[in-house]
C-alpha cells in the first residue's frame, strides 16, 4: 500500500467530483489550446493569403491600402498604372512572372477582376496552393467570366449562366449596368478560404471591352452604342491596369528591384512586399489576440477554481480518515502531501484531457471548420507556446492545491484523533 | 512502560486546565480499564500518550522515550512504531478494502514491517483475521461490514507489527452488549498472546470488571470538570 495508491484511490472513491473536476481543467485546457491554435492558423491564413509573390505594385498610395484592395477585396485603388509602364516591369530581366490586375467593376456585390492566364498560372496562397478548377476552365475569352467558390455558391450560378456585370461595386444592383454586355460563366474555382472566393475574374480586354463605348466615365448614348459582336479581342488595346503581382528570378533581386521602381521618374509606382506588409498588420490587430487570451486564461482559472472547491467542499467529509491517518503514525505534513499529490493528479490528468480534446478536436473538425469558417489549420500541431501554457496551467494547479492541503493540516492538527463535526 | 509525571495540559485559548495529573504508571503487559465521564479528558489525555498533543508541563514517558524531546515528525514516527489505536468509531478508511485497511500503517511505519520479521504482510494479516473471525471477509468493501465487523478490522490494523501499546478509545460504544463483551475477550486473548500492554477507555462502568486493573480519570485528573 503505497503513498501513492492510497492518494489514488482517496480519488477514486470521489469519482462524481474528481471526474467533474478533471472535466472542468481539461475543458479549460482545451479552449486555452485552441484559441492558440486558431490564432496560430488565422495569422498564418492572413500573412500567406497571398504566397510567392516577391512584390505587389501599383500607383503610389500606402502599402496597407495596397495590399486590403489586391488581396483582401477592401478599399478601392486612387489611380492606375499605363500599360507601357506595365510592360516595361514585365520585360524586365530580373522579373519571372507577373499578374496584372484590373479593378474597378462588380457583380452584385462581388468584385470583378480584370486579369490574364498569368493568374490562373502563377497565383499561390498559403504557401504553394493555386488556382484550380472545381468546374470549366480560364476565362480567357472576351465574354467569358470565372466565379469565385463563394460567389458561384451565394448566387447559385451554374456553368454557361449569364452575367451582367455593373459598373463599380456595389451591393445589390448596380446603379449603372453593363447590360448591353453580358458575361458566360466558363469556370467555377475550388474555395481557397482566401478572398478569391469573392470575386469574379475576366480577361484584362474584357474590362476594356464593357467601356469601350464610355466617354469620361459616363455610359454611351444610344447612337454611340457599340454591339457586343462588333467587339473582337484581338482589336482591344488595355490602357491601363490597376495593380500587378511579381516574382522576381532569385531572391536577392526583390530589394534592388523594389528600390527601382519606388524610385523611377517615369511613373510614380509603390512596390511592397506582401510579406511584410501583412505581417505589419496583423501585429496591428494583436488586441484581439490578446483579448481572446486573457479570456481563456479566465476560463482556466475558472477551471482550477473548480478543483479549489471541490477539493475544500470535500475535506470536511475526510476529516475522519485524516484523523485515522494521524492515528497510525501520518504527520501533518504527509497529510499536506497527499493533498498535494492528489490535486497535482486532478490537474496533470485534466491537462493532459485538454491536450487530447483540443488535438482531437481539431483533427475531427478540420474539413468543417475549412468550409463552414475558412479556417485552414496551417502550421505545426503543437508548438513550444503550446507547451509553455500546459506547463503553466500544471503549476497554477499545484499552487492552487496548496490552499486545500494547507487547511488539511490545520484540521489534522485542530482535529488530532477525535473528529467532533 | 506508560508513566506520566506532573503532566498539565491546557488547550490554547482555553481558561481552564484540561488535564493534570500527577502520576500514572502502567506496566508492561498490563490491561487497564479507564473509566472517564464525557467531559473529563479522557480523549485529551489519550491523545497526549499518542503525541499528538504535548502538555505544557510534566513528562510524558512510553517505553522509556520521553515524548517531550521529540519533534512533532519523530513523535508521529514513535506512534506509528509503538502504539496501535482504536477509535470509538468510523475506525476504517471507506474507499480502501479491509485487506488494506489493516496493512495501512506498515506503509507509515519501518519499525512495523521489521517486526513481521520477513513473513509476507498478507499472511500476517491473514493470520490476525482468522484470529479475529473476519478470515472470509478480507477482500471486502469496509462499508458492507457491521459495526462489529468493522471494530475487528480496526483491531486487525491496531495489532499488525505488534505494537506494544495499544490504546482504545470506547471502541465498544456502538456495539450491543453481548458484543462487547465478546469483544473484549478477543481483544485480551491476541493482547496476551502478544504480549501487548491496553488502555481502554470507557464511560461504561459495567465493563470494569472485566479489567484486571481500573483507574478513574476523576480521580487521577486534579482539575474538576464543572
């Protein structure tokens, strides 16, 4: 009969409270871990919501404004970029790609997006995902128009359906619409959990295509009015583009060609480097973060509370088999160990719960949190932060069930062999 | 083998004295019946001999270790050795079986495994229960037994490693009065095989005269109970 064993079945004998309590520690446990763990996949999901891309460039505004209208679908671009320019970074010998970006039009709400087979070629996320195809293919046509998964999934559109797409974004019904020049769809994409599934995607040519009989932003009257077959691609010269991703050739490349165009005379151009500027941000927003830890470490505490009481609710009961113990030879200090041991169990077996929840969990819900909330589970299982707040929790258990082997020994010592309760 | 010299006690933030006797002695082998009316310090002065509490005055002696020069974890150690004690009730620990109620104090004690001499804890505890009657009832939960079952598994747990004092507290209060008589018996049958010196503490007179030697704690005890 070891010191141990009788700790162990002490616990055992309080099943109800001892499980109750386990429960209420490896719960807390498994929130504390998962808001880690889903902060951990929301900063990797936001900082990689665009991948291999060396820089974004486009007229000179700021890097966040840049980067919220390019990836993030938010805010709007205050100029443009000439085509010549364009051309000229494109051609340049330390660029191996380039995806051009035309904005400026949407689909009730949804943005539409001029670009080439560039995009559906090059465009990474989350480290090398890329575009693909749940259903059609590119829309590289004139009047060909490719859905992002959420937007063919709000609007129920279906392969070969018909497009109208309005000028400017705009929430339901564009004020002035491009209906004289409906779109196809060709395509529908696989979700991407990114902002790619809310815009619609057309070639660069099609953008110019829709305003090709506008004058100084307003609609063409019904003389001027040219009929969607007159238009032909191969006729259509792109004026201009809002914003282009790069890759450069090798790595080394990215700051000299950065610098070069920042500082060209030519055109006044902003290159950013993704990375960076996303990285920027979400330390930026860190106070939610912040606010979601100090709520589960409330939780936590709440947990270890639990065992607090369990713990001192159940000593007056024992106070007998305290007493007993005293009487074969058991010192107050042996009664302040086996309280001890005994909440140092509740709480290793609870951590060690939590872990097994928050992993399971997160293995079980993983394509439904990807589907239902974006939520992709990028990066490591368990990290060192991980292990730092098991640790932590472990200790603030055992400091916690000081407090109930503290007062054990007291009634040891007020009690001494004869309980009168 | 018990002598107490002088012995005071008082409870802190008591007004009065407890307890103060001038002398008592009982001999090796002895069984000595103590007769105490509730309120008259019979459990204070129990838990003296025991160490667990220390009189501010007098001298405590048990086998020829005075109490009062030990530290509190050397007079747990002492009473863990030395003495075997018996509660009025609730003798048990309610989640351990009766097997292992009896073997908890060789886990506490070095001194009582070493008197098994070798022989296997089990069989001692085998041995003490066919002695006892409780033979077919060791693997059982304590919370099936009787009360009369019960105060023998705590006669069983007294007696393991033979203790040489063993100290009873009303241990036959919740038993009818054939049992305690019975009872009695058996616990002076395994005393004397053993060797083993009893104080037994009671406020039943009818059971004195089962005792070779009868003490009063009103007579012993200097301080008057109101």
């Amino acid at each position: 009969m070891t010191f141990l064993s009788l700790a162990f079945k002490s616990l055992r004998n309080r099943k109800f409270a001892t499980s109750l309590t386990i429960l209420s520690i490896a719960l807390s446990t498994a929130l504390l871990l998962s808001v880690e763990r889903t902060k951990r996949a929301a900063e990797e999901g936001f900082t990689q919501a665009v991948s291999q891309t060396d820089l974004i460039i486009g007229a000179r505004s700021g890097p966040v404004n840049l980067i919220l209208f390019t990836v993030f679908n938010m805010g709007s671009p205050t100029a443009n970029v000439s085509w010549q320019t364009y051309q000229k970074w494109k051609s340049n010998p330390a660029v191996e790609w380039t995806i051009p970006y035309s904005l400026g039009d949407g689909h009730r709400g949804f943005r539409v997006v001029g670009t080439d087979e560039n995009f559906y070629q090059h465009y990474r996320f989350r480290g090398d995902r890329s575009v693909e195809f749940s259903e059609g293919h590119a829309a590289l046509d004139l009047w060909e128009v490719v859905l992002g998964s959420e937007v063919a999934a709000k609007l129920q559109y279906k392969i070969g359906d018909p497009v109208v797409v309005a000028h400017g974004v705009t929430r339901e019904v564009g004020i002035q619409k491009h209906d004289d020049k409906p779109f196809h769809v060709s395509g529908i994409l696989k979700p991407t959990g990114t902002a790619l599934d809310n815009s619609l995607y057309v070639s660069l040519q099609s953008i110019e295509a829709m305003h090709l009989d506008w004058h100084d932003g307003a609609a063409p009257s019904d003389d001027k009015h040219i009929h969607q077959s007159e238009i032909h691609k191969e006729d259509i010269k792109v004026d201009e583009i809002t914003s282009f991703f790069m890759q450069t050739k090798s790595r080394i490349e990215i700051l000299r060609l950065q610098r070069e165009i920042n500082t060209d005379k030519t055109e006044p151009l902003l290159a950013i480097i993704p990375g960076m500027t996303l990285a920027e941000i979400w330390r930026g927003l860190g106070y939610v973060d912040q606010a979601l830890k100090a709520i589960s470490w409330m939780v936590v505490a709440v947990g270890l509370m639990a065992m607090l009481i369990a713990l001192l609710t159940g000593l007056n009961e024992r106070r007998r088999e305290i007493a007993i113990l005293r009487s074969i030879g058991a010192g107050p200090k042996k009664i302040t160990a086996l309280l001890v041991l005994e909440s140092t169990t509740l709480t290793l077996i609870g951590v060690s719960l939590g872990l097994l929840i928050e992993l399971s969990g997160f293995y079980f819900l993983k394509g439904w949190l990807e589907n239902n909330f974006g939520l992709y589970l990028v990066g490591a299982v368990f990290t060192s932060t991980d292990g730092l707040y098991l640790a932590l929790t472990l200790m603030l258990g055992i400091l916690i069930g000081l407090i109930p082997a503290w007062r054990a020994s007291r009634l040891a010592l007020k009690d001494g062999l004869s309980v009168r309760i | 083998m018990i002598e107490l010299q002088g012995v005071e006690f008082q409870y802190p933030r008591a007004h009065l004295k407890t307890l103060e006797i001038s002398k008592l002695k009982i001999e090796k082998g002895e069984r000595v019946f103590l007769f105490g009316p509730s309120g008259s310090g019979k459990s204070t002065l129990l838990e003296i001999l025991a160490g667990v509490l220390v009189p501010q005055k007098g001298s405590v002696r048990i086998l020829n270790q005075k109490l009062e020069t030990l530290n509190s974890a050397q007079r747990d150690q002492f009473r863990s050795g030395h003495l075997g004690y018996i509660f009025q009730s609730f003798n048990l620990i309610p989640y351990l079986s009766v097997e292992e109620n009896i073997l908890l104090p060789l886990s506490f004690s070095p001194l009582r495994r070493e008197r098994l001499q070798g022989k296997s804890p089990v069989s001692e505890v085998e041995h003490l229960c066919h002695r006892l009657g409780i033979l077919n009832l060791r693997q059982r939960k304590v919370t099936e037994l009787s009360v009369g079952q019960q105060q023998r598994v705590a006669v069983a747990r007294a007696l393991l490693g033979n203790p040489e004092i063993i100290l009873a507290d009303e241990p036959t209060s919740s038993l009818d009065h054939d049992h305690r008589e019975k009872f009695i018996q058996l616990l002076f049958q395994i005393c004397e095989e053993k060797n083993t010196t009893l104080l037994f503490v009671s406020h039943d007179r009818s059971l004195e005269k089962l005792f070779s030697r009868s003490l009063s704690l009103l007579d012993i005890n200097q301080v008057r109970a109101l």
